[in-house]
C-alpha cells in the first residue's frame, strides 16, 4: 500500500516513539498538517513563533533524555528556526528539525518563500538532509535519528520539498541504519584508562572538572562513584551543573568567568586534572597561556575526538562515551587499589578550604531592596531544591548557577554555547510537556522574557502551569555590568525604558500575575505561586530588583582563573599559603 510523504513522517515519528513536536504551520507543510491531523500517536503544539518551536524541542530533549522534534515551514519559518537550532548545535542536543521546502522543480529559482535551509544551516548541525525522492524519506529519517543520538549529539535537519511531501511511495522503515563512515566510539582505550588512574594514584592536587557531557551521557552516577571513591574535589560546568549533586560537600561550585573563588582556585593550582565532557572553553579557560603556567597533568575524556586539546594542551586523551569510560576507569581503580597519598589529599582539602573560608558568593542583604540571589535563594528553599530550572541569559541566569544548587542532572537547562535571550520560556514549556508532575520555573530578566513573550499564549492554550520568576532591574542587566566595568559607566542602550506591566501583561494571557517590591514579600509571594491552590496554573512574578548589583567574582576575557574581580567583601583578603607550594602566598 502506497501513502504519501506527510503520513510517512507521521509514521515514522510514530517508529521513532516521538510524544511532542513543537512547530507552526504554513504553505509548504500542510500536507504534514493534514497528516498529524488525522493521527493520534503524538501531539502537536503549536507555538507563536518557530524559534520558540526549536527551543522548546531543545528543553524537551533535554530534561527528557529524548530526542526533540520541530517543524516550520519553508522560507521564513525556516530562517525563523535557525537560532533554535544553532543554540541546541552549541550544547550537543540531540533534535531533528523538519522544515518545509518549495517544489523540487522550483528549488533555485527563487520562488515563493525559498530558503536554501541546507545552506543556512550547514554550520550549525551536525548534518542537514535535502529530500528529492520519495523512496528516500523514511531511510533518511532514521539516519536523521540515528545521527542525533550517537556519538556527539546534535541537531539535524531534513528539508522536505513541498512535492516530496505529497507524492506517495510503499512505507518501509528500517529497523537499523549504517552511515558510511560514521561509527562514534564508545569504549575508551584501555592503556589510556590505566594511564588516567596512574596519574590520579600520583596526584598531590587532584580535580575534577565536569561539563555538559557527563549529563548528555548519563553518567551522574559515575561521575559521584569517583568523587567519593577517591575524595576527589569536583567542579562543573555551567552546561555540567546536576552531574554532581550542588549540596555534595565533594562539589567546590561552577567554575570560570562567574565561578566560586574556590573553584577557580583549585583549578589554577591543581596537579592532575580529569576532565570529563567538557571543553576548556573561553568562558572557563579565558587564557589557556595563564592556566598552563602551573605545571598540571590533564586528562581528557570526551566522545569527540575534535574537543580534545582544542584549546588546552593534554597529557592523557580518551575518545569514548565518557559513561563507558568511567564505568572502565572505576573497575581499575578498584580492582589496583590506586588512590592519592591520604596525608597530600588531606593537605590539599585544607587548602580548598581555606578558599571557601571568604564565602565569594555571599552579598549583603537588604531590607529596603529586592536582591536577585535572594529571590533565587527563597526559589531554592520554597522548591525544596527539586524544581526543573529554566533561565534566559545575562545576570539572572549567572545568579540561578550559583545560587540555585541543582542535585541532579537535566534540572539545569539553560543556553550555555550560544547564550540566547529568549531561550528561558519556550524552554519551560519543552520541559514541563516532558515532565507533567515536575515543578518547573524559568528564571528570567525584563529584557529576555520579551524575546520570546508570546509563549504566554502557547501555555495558555496547552495548559502549561510553569511559573516565571522574572528578576527585573530595568537594565539589560549583563550589559550594563559591562559597560560599568569596561566603558566607563556608559550605559549606552542598555536601560530597558517604557517596559510593559508585566502583571497586567499575564492577566490578559489569561495567568496569574504578581508584582513583588519589598524583600519580606518574596517568600510569601514564592510560597503562594507555589502552593497547591495555583499548581495548575502559570504565574507570572515581576520582581523589582537592586537595579545595580553586579555578578561576581568575575574573570575578565584574557585573564587567568586566579585573576578574578571579587566581591567588595573579599578586596583586601589576605590569601593562606598552601603549606607545599610556597608561591601560594603570592596569589591574588
């Protein structure tokens, strides 16, 4: 029996065990309008705007260890897409975008809504499909699958002519695919392995350095079965946040441009480094030459190959599924015995310690004016630190990293690579349709709730109770931060005036607005958006914050992790030498 192209991606999204697709339709995807219509294995949101589409398969993906699906339409509604797509390209999220095209036989001839989607977004996927056989959809749709899902995840494309679409062929899917050429590793080497627990059996100063890839992994638990195993000290990444719980003593705090002095530190001055799923990017590593300056051994694990010494010089590389890796490395570990020197771990501890000692993420509180780390910290209280946590991007979401300890992996989900405002409430929406009995929160600032603002009318449609905890300072917040520190206090186009009533603004969606002002109302205000009386529905809260509180400590681009900008509290901090390593005393 012949069916057309529409009901063959309806039939192979069934296969695939797809439960969402976010999209909006148009022209050139009607006929896969039609066809979604008459099924029912999945369901359909229809969004305002397709970025918002891509970004909440992304969080779907994310929180749900599943893959996201998206559709958009030809033309603008592909073009639309590509910032969605290009944020879940950066942090490796598995997703397959379907996007509308002309008629094969209009394609270059700058028809009506054309877009060579192939070639807008060659740089941004892990591979992108044009279709022009019918007989070619469903294989390539599970190819599409496939590549999303092994090896270093990441979004795909498959652009779907118009024609494509209708015409009919027989439906057969495969059961497997094999891509020439493709065949990720999972298994690290195992002489590489045993080189990694000589080198941790031989550190004086060991550290953990975990990033996105441990959670895109799974590998949590063995990424805690080695922190306790060997006492080691972990940080995460901003993208690796939940891999180790936040409350774990073994856990230091994020790491980088906005990390705790303690971990930076710790960082800097450690002798063996195992990096595990992370990149030494620029915002952890803004000068690889100052890092390098302190004789360290690394080890880096990572599913790809093209990560590793990118930018940083490495010791022991291991291409592998960090999760096999670890699991291969624990059993060494174990089976040898191999583990630091108890009195140099111990000394090492102490040190660490004695970095904790200054608290660089306490702040001064205030009774007249709303800080945003305490409205975050009364979030965290409220929740019982169990809320899925949703952020766009600038100081808020520096302030949801560092005052929001996640105990788990996919609790954190936030735009790390590419840094999209707009991100924080379509992501909210992908993650609370993956997890209905979850509380989820998207933590927000004035400028980037506005992105993305329409999804009020999506939640309200699809029933959505996410709440929106909106830290408004009526700056653009990261930008004026900036422009203090960098050029002269001028504030040039980053002061958000004539903004909306927000309160008003989630009234006429349909929601719960409020407006808090005073530091003894948050918590209240917190406990009632929370309480069982207003479970089921989407609450807006506007609070007024200091409108000039800065995120630190702060590493300025080009300077070492040691070199950080503190907090007022910690400015003439007098540093304890570490006992073994005399230079210590110099640090500042």
């Amino acid at each position: 029996m012949e069916i057309s192209g529409a009901e063959i991606i309806t039939r192979c999204l069934q296969e695939e065990g797809v439960e969402f697709i976010f999209g909006y339709p148009g022209g050139a995807v009607l006929s896969i309008y039609d066809a979604i219509f008459k099924q029912d294995y999945f369901k359909h949101v229809l969004v305002r705007h397709e970025q918002a589409a891509v970004h909440a398969a992304d969080a779907y993906s994310r929180s749900s260890k599943k893959v996201g699906v998206a559709l958009v339409t030809s033309g603008p509604g592909a073009t639309n897409a590509i910032t969605g797509i290009a944020t879940a390209y950066m942090d490796s999220i598995p997703m397959v975008v379907f996007s509308g095209q002309v008629a094969t036989d209009a394609i270059g001839l700058d028809a009506f809504q054309e877009v060579d989607m192939v070639g807008c977004s060659r740089p941004i996927v892990k591979h992108n499909f044009l279709v022009k056989d019918i007989r070619d959809l469903a294989p390539t749709i599970k190819k599409a699958f496939h590549l999303a899902t092994t090896g270093r995840p990441g979004p795909v494309v498959i652009d779907v002519p118009k024609d494509i679409a209708a015409n009919k062929t027989e439906f057969n899917y495969p059961a497997s695919v094999a891509i020439r050429s493709y065949s990720p590793p999972t298994k690290g080497h195992p002489g590489q392995i045993k080189k990694a627990a000589q080198l941790l059996g031989e550190a004086k100063r060991p550290f953990l350095y975990v990033g996105g890839g441990a959670i895109l992994s799974n590998a949590s638990a063995e990424v805690t079965e080695l922190v306790k195993l060997l006492n080691l000290p972990c940080t995460n990444t901003l993208m690796g946040l939940g891999a180790l719980d936040g409350t774990d003593p073994h856990f230091v705090g994020m790491l980088g441009m906005h990390g705790t002095y303690e971990a930076n530190m710790a960082m800097q001055y450690s002798d063996v480094i195992i990096a595990i799923g992370a990149r030494f990017d620029d915002r952890v590593i803004s000068s690889p030459e100052h890092f390098l300056s302190q004789a360290k051994k690394i080890v880096h694990i990572d599913i790809d190959p093209s990560s590793i010494a990118k930018r940083v010089k490495v010791d022991v590389p291991i291409v592998g599924d960090v999760k096999h890796v670890l699991i291969d490395l624990i059993a060494i570990l174990k089976e040898t015995g191999i583990k630091p020197q108890a009195d140099t771990l111990a000394a090492w501890w102490k040190q660490i310690e004695e970095w904790r000692k200054p608290q660089s993420l306490w702040y001064e509180q205030s009774d007249l004016v709303i800080k945003p780390q305490f409205v975050v910290q009364k979030l965290w209280e409220v929740t019982g630190g169990d809320a899925i946590i949703t952020s766009d991007v600038g100081q808020h979401q520096m302030f949801a990293a560092q005052y929001y300890p996640f105990k788990r992996p996919r609790q954190w989900i936030n735009s790390g690579g590419l840094g999209t405002m707009g991100f924080g409430l379509p992501a909210a929406m992908g993650a609370q349709l993956a997890n209905p009995d979850a509380i989820v929160a998207c933590i927000t600032g004035e400028g980037s709730i506005q992105m993305n603002i329409q999804e009020l009318s999506t939640c309200k449609q699809y029933h959505i109770p996410t709440k929106i905890i909106n830290l408004n300072n009526r700056y653009l917040g990261m930008v004026r931060q900036w422009q203090q520190f960098f050029y002269g206090n001028r504030y040039s186009e980053s002061y958000m005036d004539a903004l909306p009533d927000f309160v008003k603004l989630a009234e006429a969606y349909g929601h719960v607005g409020m407006k808090i002002e005073k530091p003894s109302d948050v918590e209240p205000a917190l406990r009632e958006a929370f309480s069982d009386k207003l479970k089921d529905r989407l609450v807006f809260m506007d609070f007024i914050t200091d409108r000039e509180v800065n995120v630190f400590p702060m590493i300025q681009n080009g300077k070492g992790l040691s070199q950080m900008d503190l907090p007022p509290h910690m400015s003439d901090m007098q540093l304890v030498p570490f006992e073994n390593n005399r230079d210590y005393g110099n640090l500042c």
